[in-house]
C-alpha cells in the first residue's frame, strides 16, 4: 500500500498522505471514545455508537464541535 502511495504522490504527498491518515485514525478512536462516555437512554447510545463505528466522519466532526464547545467555556472564565 506505501509502494502504490509512494508511485502516486511521491515521497512528501505520500509522507502527508500517510500521516493524514493516521491523524485521521486517532480522532476517530478519540471520537468514540468520547461519543461512548456520554450518558444517554440505552437505545439512543446504541445509535451513537453505531453511527461512530459505521461512519467514521461522525467521531471525528464531533470531535473538533466538542473541542470548539470547550474552548468557548474556558474563555467565559
């Protein structure tokens, strides 16, 4: 799979394209991790965490509106 990105983007597009990749792969595990801490009903959590797992741009969306929520509150201190 690096030797077919390496032949399409060359050594710096596959270098980013591989660490676009991997960035991308943390903030979806850091997504579910916190889609499935939330306490909610038993069937709405199941639909969160189907939606995280299924779609893996959900997590990762959420995550960066969760973290722009946050930096909200910490300037209203």
């Amino acid at each position: 799979m690096l030797e077919t990105l390496y032949n399409y983007f060359g050594f710096t597009g596959s270098l980013f394209a591989a660490f676009f990749m991997f960035m991308f792969f943390v903030f979806w595990m850091a997504g579910v991790a916190g889609i499935c801490l939330r306490d909610r009903p038993p069937g709405r959590q199941l639909i969160f965490f189907s939606l995280a797992v299924f779609i893996p741009v959900y997590p990762v969306i959420w995550l960066i509106a969760d973290m722009l929520k946050q930096r909200k509150q910490l300037k209203r201190l």
